[in-house]
C-alpha cells in the first residue's frame, strides 16, 4: 500500500514541525486565497487574449492528501513539477509542506535519493506575437511582493482577510486627501498622444518635449521589517478600490505618484468614464480587406518614374551600439530617411548614434527620448510622435513609414515594395483585448477587465509593420471618432502597439489598403520563448522570438509569402548567422579582412559614471586591470630598466565584451596607469579570459551524456545563456547551476556545491531525459556566500564525473567606495554558522572524502577581516586563479618601447572592425 509509509513518516514528525506546517499552511492558503483567483467571474470565462480561445487554463489541481505517489518526490508543487528541467528539492531540505501529500523525512535520504521527470508545462499559444493566454497570477504569485525585495510575503496582506484589506486600504487613501482631477494621460483622448511643436534636431535635449509619460521623482519610503511600502496619498479616491487586481498594483507600486495614478484611472473606470463604450466603423467594405499582395524577383527591378523612399524608424536600446551600426550599414540608401530613437536610458548608444548620424544629412536623432518597457503603452506614443516629427519636416518627402530595431536585418536586397506605394502592410491576427492597464513607474499594472467597444471589429497581431504616408496622417491630424476613441482605448492597453494600428486601419476609409503581411520572418519558438520572462515589468506572461542561428539560414529563402526582414538577431548569442547574411546580399568581403569573426560590445563606459557598476564588477575590473600591469611587468619589463612597470590609477574607463568566432574570450579594460620610468599618466588596455574550469573526472567514467558544465547569475531560458557573461560572482549574489546534454538513455545524477572551506552547501538530482539539452537550478542557499573557489561536483551513481570551479569573489568596494572593516566582515564570512540551508550536509564529507580543515576555516575568519591593500592581494590572487590577463596594449603615447599600440592588435577593442565602421556613401548610394 502505498498510503501506509507516508502514514508512518508522517508520524515520526516532531510536535513542533506540526505546529511549524499548520501556521505556513495558513499563511499559504491566504496568500492563494488573495491572488490565485483574480481572474474569477463572468469576463475571465469570455475570450481571453487569444481571441476566442477560451479562458486562461486553470492552476493544476492540489494532489489529495491521501496520495503518495512513489514515482514524484514529495515537497514539489504541481507549478514545480511542470516546469522545464528543474530538478528536485535539495537532498537532505525538505521542509514540511502542507501542500505535499507525502512528506519526506530528511533521514530517508540518506540511504537513497530521489528524482523526477521534468516536464515542459504546456500553454496555449496566444494569437498576438508577444502574450500567451495564461493568467499572471497563477504563474507566480511570489511577483506581488515589492519589487525591491527578495520574493517574500507580505505579512498586512496576509494576516487580513479580503474584506478588511480593502477597508485598510481606503482608510490610507482617505488619509492623504483628494486625487489629482487629470490623469496621466489627460483630459480626454486628443491630450494623451500630442506633443508640444519644435524644430527637430540631433540634440539629446528633451526640454522642448511635453511628456506623456511622466518619470516622478521616487520619493523615500519608509518601511518596517519585510513589509510593503507604507502607502499615503495626498488625496483619497474617488471611489472604492474593491478590485483584486487594483489592489494588488497599489500594495505593489513603488511611488506616491504612481499609487495615485492607480486609484485615479481605477475611479475612472468603475464610473464609466475612462473606456468608449461604442466606435464609428469608417470602413466602406462589409467585411476585412484582402490584398494578396505578389511579386517575383523581377519585381525588385522595377522602378517607378517618382521612387518611393522610405522613413525608417530605428527604436533602440541598450549598448550593442556595433550591431546597430551594421545594421544601419545594410539597410542605408541615400534616397531614404532614418529617424532614431534611443531608450532614454541607453545613454551610452545615445552618444555612440549621435556620433555616426552626424555624418549623414539624411539621418536624424529624436530630441526627445522615452523610457520604453516591453508591452508598455510608452511604445505607441514613441510610434506616433515619431510619425508626428517626420510629417512636420518639410525637407523629408517620404511615402513609407518602417520601424526597426538593432535586432533586425535585412533578408532581401533591394525594395521589392516599391511599387505598391498606395498600401499599408501589416501582419494581422485576431486578439482578445479586454483588460485594463494602466503604465507607471516602468511597469504594466494590470487593474481589472473591461468591456470591449461596440461598433468595430479590434484586430493585432505584430508590433512590426509598412506604414503608407496617407494613413499615418490620418492617424496623426484625425479628429474622427475613430481615431480619437482608439487613442484613448489603447493609452490603457498591454502590447498596444501590436493592436492600435491594426484595428484603426482596418475600420478606416484606409482599410482598402491593407495588406495582411509586414514584410518579415520572426523567429518564433514559443517552447523556449514564452517563459514569463517578463513579470517583472508586466502583469502578464508574455513571450519574446528566439535569435536566429545558422541552421535558420534556410528560412529566409523558403518563406511562404515575401518577406524582407527578419529578427531576432543578437551578435552575442551568434554573429555567424549576420555574418552569412552579409554575405547573401552583398557579397563576401575581400579575402583578409580583419574583425571579421570578432564582435565587441560595451558595458561599461567612463561617461556612465561608477554608481552604474555593482560593488562586484568593480571589484573585478580593478583586480582585472592590476592583472595587466603584472603581466606588462613580467613580460615587457627589463632588468633596471623601470619603462615598462606601472601603478594602477583611478577607476577604469571603459570594458568591452570580446567574442571570437561566437565564444566568449573575455573582457578588454581600458584603464589609467602611470609609468614609474616618466611619472606620466598612459592609458592602457587590457584583455582578460577566463581558465577553463570544467573538467571530466579521470579516469573517465562511463557515463558520456555530459558536455559542460557552468556556474553563473541573469540565466536565459529563451537563449540557454547566462547574461552574466564571465559569471561575475559576488558573496550577495544567487548562483545558478546549468549542465549541457548530450543524447543518450534517461540517467539520474547528484550535483553537490562546495564552498572554499569545503562545507556542502547543497546537494541535489537531476533526472536527464534521453531528449534533454540543458537543466538548470538556482539552490536556494543562504546569503552571504563564503568568498573564495567554489567546487560543483557532478555525480552518477556517486562516482565522480565532472567537476566545476567558480569564483566568488571578495568585495574592496561597498557602494562604490573602498570597503570598511565591519563591511568586509559581514559580507565575507559565509553565512551564520556556515548554515547555507535548514539542515547540515557534513555527514556526507568523510562520504565524498571533502574534508574540512581546521586550518581553513581559520585561514577564511582571518581573510574576512583583510581591507586595504591587503584585501586587493587576496582578490587578486583568486582572480589569477580562475582568470589570466592574456595581453596588454597601450591606447595612445607610451614611454615603454616594446608596448603594442591597441589599434595594431586583432583583439583590441580600437583593432579595425569593417564591418561595423560607417564611411563614406559609395556612388550606387550605399554603405555596404
């Protein structure tokens, strides 16, 4: 019987883990209570997002309680198990859940240990690109904490039932007086996209920019415990807030400014007066236009009497400033125009853009910038004061409107558009469009459900598309009810921009000019993209294309229907894929050519200022930029002859990523130093990579499945990479362990984590399918991590068959200034009592033969103590040993004779790069 042991460990429970269950069953239950169900009632059962799809899939359903099943591990929610590749609960830390039928005791595991079989959880694709039908709140409800805390309850949400929260929370609305009369989006539809009119130039200045969405001042808020932020308002509402979700945004939100603005467009809302409820349909056709619009290669050739010539709108972000300028490179003709827009906190690709767009008079910078967020209604105000800019310059006659972004490339040479300058071209796809947003403080708060206008039919599908001059005015000066109506219906829309346009076009006078095609390929891999990626910024789940790879290469020329762009590309993840495309349109560079195979992108430079950089990084581009002077000591420096010896100086100037033939070979610092032969300041580069530290236990064993094994922070899902190129580890940081498979039969192996003195910090198995590529797992181990090497070990049948290193470094820098002794303490002597986890793991050192030191463990108490100088010695020695500085170049005038100027290296990041340098127009009227 099956039931019978669980029976019987059930019972060997002391009194006290009884009592421990029931309380955080209670607490479980109404925080589920709270959350899980606010989707409940009439409208979720209508068409979600998917458009007639149904609704959302229900939470899986809680196993009975008089369930064991022998072939699951216990304490593993149904979330849990139904998630990819996730292996099971730490041996050994289990702790008593309520929810789990057959609780473990922790001593069983000493004689066996358990696994289970991950599985892919399955969703129902969404009919839009970027959101699946899938409730937020029952992905994750740990995301309703404050976003700037770890995941933890939220003790006043917990402790009062729904009711009384409510009443708590209009008594502190009432408290602070009456909500502002406008909203943030105005008083009605015609204010919430309308700027304010000026000369457009290439100037970062946005003075001249009546905002749409405000950025407030974050005021100090002050908190007790883990509590949420205490909530005040200068005014209450105007009405109740007795929506789930709506209380959920405002116990969540991090501003006063944006608290109110909740309260106020929630009030607006549930009176009425926020959403229309009945739209003019302007479209002369009774049913949805269908121009199949075809064409042959011949028709690239074709060049009508007027050529059409396009505006290009390039919305960019980030610092990938060479993929855009390659980018640029392949897509530039002098007939077109190219509008740009960088997020406004890309400053760094702000001034990289500005640079290159001054070399050509048909290319413009925004003077305003926007902080943009994915699914964010900021998106479709940056479209339409784009369109709103490029109709008021009189000097651009352009006919299409096209929007880019640097993860986008060309497919196809030429304009096979050209001659279909009457018609619109966007990608369409029916969605379900009835919740309620609201955007503030960089985040889509979702607040409720709504009711869909009558009159029109709404329609969506990509945020990509081929806009003709004709229906970009309309949408820009229309004052019809159409347009204004929309304007205001979408200001409180998740993914508008996928939407808006779609569904003004098509109940338009302009609906005769649709095309249900925008002209590109996306590749779409929902299995791997649609992960919830983006909770953090989003109430929902939304999904993201993968990046193309070479084996995609054959997709760009067997589309069913024409297409001439295609994304996602990101030269970090693969730069081969651009590199055939190049190839494809333009032919291949002449034979020699440098850079090439190289990519280079920055992460830090000098302008940011170093609060940008974390006291980690810091940490490691210092210990990284001694690192070259060592090896200019020791390879360039000559008996009594001091040229060619430096001291550091100050912090550095800037770090590149350096990729090579798609790997990752390190980082570049450019730094100060000063020469002590001439007492003079150089400024020097240096390129440090990281040792291999993955290794196949010797003699091998038989087990052959594992290609590699890797440690590091920001884990991709969607990319299977960690965006934490290097893995820069620090002692307050949450380290992720991923493996990469090869084919082979279903295998069980054990992952055990070592500290520097040699504690087993976690233990854990992981059940390789015979289809499985990667698995991953963030043990859940107490903060701060000892400082030093630390060893993952990989296990099969508990012999040995791979190990890994990783560093966790020491920090000199506690905010960004040198670290005090009480700091370096706190943070450097492992967690208390060396207690990474509720139960002990030592019972397993003589077993593994990892013995503890008694010499170690004091080595480590006095290394916690080290500051100065002292500590910078200790940093650098365990950087040098998971990291050597490969070479040193010298970037301007040096007084050591044998120094290499950087831009004669292959590896600098001043070495040339053709593909990505922006000359001069060639006479066919192109760059590339």
């Amino acid at each position: 019987m099956v039931a019978t042991p669980c029976a019987r460990r059930l019972a060997r429970r002391s009194h006290s883990a009884l009592i421990a269950a029931l309380t955080v069953l209670l607490l479980q239950t109404l925080v589920v209570w709270n959350f899980s169900s606010l989707d409940s009632g009439e409208e979720q059962r209508r068409a979600g997002w998917g458009g007639g799809h149904g609704p959302p899939p229900a939470p899986d359903p809680l196993p009975p309680r008089d369930s064991c099943p022998i072939h699951l591990p216990c304490s593993l929610s149904s979330e849990y198990l139904l998630s990819p590749h996730r292996p099971i609960q730490p041996l050994l830390s289990f702790m008593m859940d309520p929810w789990d039928p057959c609780p473990i005791q922790p001593s069983l595991l000493l004689d066996g240990y358990f696994s289970h079989r991950p599985k892919e959880k399955m969703r129902t694709d969404s009919n839009n690109e970027n959101s699946v039908p899938k409730d937020f709140e029952n992905i994750d409800n740990s995301n309703f904490a404050p976003r700037t805390q770890r995941q933890k309850y939220q003790p006043e949400l917990v402790k009062k039932p729904l009711s009384k929260q409510k009443e708590h929370l209009k008594k502190k609305l009432e408290q602070e007086g009456k909500v502002k009369e406008n909203s943030l989006l105005g008083k009605n539809s015609n204010e919430v996209l309308q700027f304010g009119h000026y000369a457009v130039k290439n100037s970062s200045s946005s003075s001249n920019l009546k905002e749409i969405h405000r950025s407030p001042r974050q005021p100090h808020l002050k908190r007790s415990g883990n509590s949420s932020p205490e909530i005040r308002y200068d005014q209450p509402p105007k009405c109740e807030i007795s929506g789930k979700e709506a209380i959920s945004a405002l116990s969540r939100s991090k501003s006063k400014h944006c608290r109110r603005e909740i309260a106020e467009i929630y009030c607006q809302h549930k009176q009425g007066k926020l959403m229309p409820e009945k739209v003019m349909r302007l479209c002369p056709l009774d049913g949805k236009a269908n121009n199949n619009v075809l064409w042959d290669e011949d028709s690239i050739e074709y060049m009508p009497a007027n050529p059409v010539r396009i505006a290009f709108v390039l919305v960019v972000h980030g610092r990938a400033s060479r993929q855009l300028q390659r980018m640029f490179k392949a897509i530039y003709h002098k007939d077109h125009f190219y509008y740009i827009h960088v997020d406004k906190r890309s400053n760094y690709l702000h001034r990289k853009v500005l640079q290159f767009a001054s070399q050509y008079p048909n290319v413009r910078v925004t003077p305003w910038r926007m902080a943009t967020i994915w699914g964010g209604a900021s998106l479709l105000s940056t479209y339409l004061q784009s369109m709103r800019d490029l109709i008021e310059m009189n000097d651009w006659p352009w006919d299409f409107f096209i929007n880019l972004s640097a993860a986008d490339y060309p497919i196809r040479y030429g304009d096979p558009f050209l001659k279909y300058k009457s018609q619109t071209f966007l990608f369409i796809r029916k969605q379900g469009l009835d919740r309620l947003f609201l955007e503030c403080d960089t985040h889509m708060w979702r607040l409720g459900d709504r009711k869909i206008p009558e009159g029109i039919t709404l329609d969506g599908g990509s945020d990509w598309f081929l806009l003709n001059r004709k229906f970009v005015e309309y949408v820009i000066f229309s004052s019809d009810d159409l347009v204004t109506k929309m304007k205001r219906f979408y200001s409180y829309t998740l993914l508008p921009a996928e939407s808006f346009f779609h569904t003004v076009l098509e109940n338009s006078p302009h609906c005769v000019s649709m095309v249900d095609n925008n002209l590109r390929i996306t590749n779409w891999n929902r299995k791997l993209g649609c992960k919830c990626q983006y909770k953090h910024i989003v109430d929902w789940c939304g999904c993201s294309p993968n990046d193309f790879k070479p084996a995609d290469f054959h997709r760009f020329q067997q589309t069913a229907r024409p297409t001439f762009f295609a994304r996602k590309f990101e030269a970090v993840v693969n730069q081969e894929i651009i590199g055939q495309l190049d190839y494809y349109l333009y032919g291949n560079y002449p034979s020699g050519t440098p850079g090439l195979r190289s990519y280079w992108e920055n992460i830090y430079d000098e302008p940011d200022g170093i609060h940008s950089l974390s006291d980690v990084v810091l940490t490691m581009y210092h210990s990284f930029s001694r690192l070259g002077l060592r090896r200019a000591e020791t390879s360039l420096h000559t008996d009594g002859d001091n040229s060619c010896r430096y001291y550091p100086m100050g912090h550095p100037v800037s770090v590149q990523l350096y990729f090579l033939a798609d790997r990752f070979q390190g980082f570049l610092i450019k730094h100060h130093a000063t020469n002590l032969a001439v007492s003079k300041l150089e400024t020097l580069e240096t390129w440090v990579m990281p040792k291999k530290m993955f290794k196949i236990a010797s003699p091998p064993s038989d087990f052959g499945r594992l290609q590699f094994s890797e440690i590091g922070t920001d884990w991709d899902a969607k990319e299977r990479i960690f965006r934490n190129f290097g893995g820069l580890i620090g002692p307050m940081d949450e380290p992720v362990g991923m493996q990469k498979w090869g084919k082979g039969p279903n295998v069980t192996v054990t992952v055990i984590w070592v500290d520097p003195i040699n504690i087993i910090a976690a233990t854990y198995d992981i059940l390789i399918e015979s289809s499985a590529e990667f698995t991953h797992y963030k043990p859940p181990l107490n903060l701060p991590l000892q400082p030093g090497v630390w060893t993952i070990k990989i296990l099969h049948h508990w012999v040995p068959v791979a190990e890994t290193k990783f560093l966790v470094t020491p920090l000199t820098f506690s905010s960004r200034q040198p670290i005090k002794q009480e700091e370096s303490m706190k943070l450097h002597n492992g967690p208390p009592k060396n207690a990474y986890m509720e139960q002990s793991f030592q019972g397993l050192n003589p077993v593994l033969n990892i013995p503890i030191k008694a010499a170690q463990v004091d080595q480590a108490k006095k290394n916690a103590a080290l500051i100065g100088t002292k500590l910078e010695n200790w940093v650098d020695t365990l950087v040098s040993s998971i990291w050597s500085a490969v070479d040193v170049c010298s970037t301007g005038p040096t007084s050591c004779p044998v120094m290499q100027a950087c831009s004669q290296t292959a590896w600098s990041s001043l070495s040339p790069d053709p593909k990505s340098e922006l000359g001069p127009v060639k006479p066919d009227g192109r760059l590339r």
